[in-house]
C-alpha cells in the first residue's frame, strides 16, 4: 500500500468504511459471468461457445499431432492445433476490454454514490 492509500484509508469515517466493504470487487468469475447479461450477453455467449470449440478442436488435433507417424501428417495437426489454440486465446481475450470496461462504471457508480452521500450527510 503507497501512501496514497494509506491517506485515504486514514480519512475514510466508519461508515464509509462500512460502504466500502460493502462494494468489493467481485472476482474474476462473477466479472466473466456478468458479461452473459445484458443488452449485448448473447455476443459474449456466442463467443465463449466459439472459444470451446476450438478450444476441443485444438485438443483433438494436437491428440492426432502427437500420435501421427509421418511428418506431413503431423505437420497438419501440429499447425492446426497450434492456429486453434491461438485463437480460442484471441476470442477469451476479446472480452478483457469489456471486463475493464465493466470495472471502470462500477468504479465511478461507488464513486457517485459515497459524494451523493456526503452531499445528504
């Protein structure tokens, strides 16, 4: 903890103290799970049964690479489950920025929320 934190935490009152634990951030599952909801949830849901796919797909070629016994055989395993593994990688990835996102608007409710609350109190 920097001292900018420190100073925060030393001049947060006892109930705003009792605000903030009230609004931890969720972990990363409930973020990731939180992104199946609203308005655009069924991009994302699209997308994690796209990264699934290809994430199995990536798994039963790299099986066949390892078992192949010719090289052009393993060649095309090797390169096809290399290609899917990098993108089921990518498609997950894509969702990070709206995880952020996510985190940024929550940040600045709480925020919104405890200068309501000095402005009532």
């Amino acid at each position: 903890m920097d001292k900018y934190d420190q100073m925060i935490a030393d001049a947060l009152t006892t109930q705003d103290r009792a605000l903030l634990s009230e609004m931890q951030e969720p972990n990363f599952f409930v973020q990731a799970l939180g992104l199946m909801r609203g308005r655009n949830g069924w991009v994302a849901m699209v997308m994690l049964v796209v990264q699934t796919v290809m994430f199995v797909a990536a798994v039963w070629a790299g099986w066949r690479f390892y078992m192949a016994t010719e090289v052009l055989v393993a060649l095309k395993w090797g390169l096809s489950a290399a290609v899917l593994a990098l993108m089921a990688t990518q498609l997950k990835m894509a969702l990070v920025p709206q995880m952020q996102a996510d985190r940024v608007l929550r940040a600045l409710r709480r925020l919104e929320l405890r200068l309501a609350q000095r402005e009532q109190g």
